[in-house]
C-alpha cells in the first residue's frame, strides 16, 4: 500500500472559487481502482491550507492516477488559482493495526 500525505496553500480569497475543483479532483479519484481514500481538507487554524491524504493499492494504481485526465485538469485549476505551495509525501506501508 501507499500513503500519500502532504498539503497544498492557497490565497485565502481563492479558496472558494478553487472548491469545485478540489470536489472534481477527490470524487473522480475515489472512482479511480486501487484508490483506497483520497481527501482533501481544510485546516482550521491556518487559512488557505489544504491537507491531503490518499492511500493507493500499489505503486502502479498510483502511477495511474498521476497521468489520469482529471490530475492534468487538477495541475491547470491550482496554477490558475494561485496555489503557492505544495509538499506531498508518498509512505510505502508494509503493515497497519489500530489505535
């Protein structure tokens, strides 16, 4: 499995108007097979600041989502919309139990 982790930020006056985008992005990624979980939320302290999380089946599902369409579309609407960073982080996990 891989777990994918980071964020993004945006102006804070963009947020809204860059919604619909992140909506199209989580739900045509979720339909996307070996897509485990795939969200974005907006942290509460910090305005403008995206956090993501995903998990994937393997590296090749993965691969997968990073050429779809709806990725290429994702790229072109957070440029458009001033994202101005962007840390993600991909974990390969061997094993999980829970807390």
């Amino acid at each position: 499995m891989i777990v994918i982790a980071g964020f993004y930020r945006f102006p804070i006056d963009q947020i809204e108007a860059v919604r619909p985008a992140m909506t199209k992005m989580i739900e045509l990624s979720r339909a996307e097979p070996g897509c485990g979980h795939y969200a974005f939320s907006e942290d509460v302290v910090e305005p403008g600041l995206i956090r993501v999380s995903e998990s994937w089946e393997s590296e090749d599902a993965l691969k997968a989502h990073a050429a779809s369409a709806h990725m290429a579309e994702w790229r072109a609407a957070s440029a458009a919309h001033g994202i101005h960073d962007r840390t993600i982080t991909a974990y390969e996990v061997t094993g999980a139990r829970p807390l």
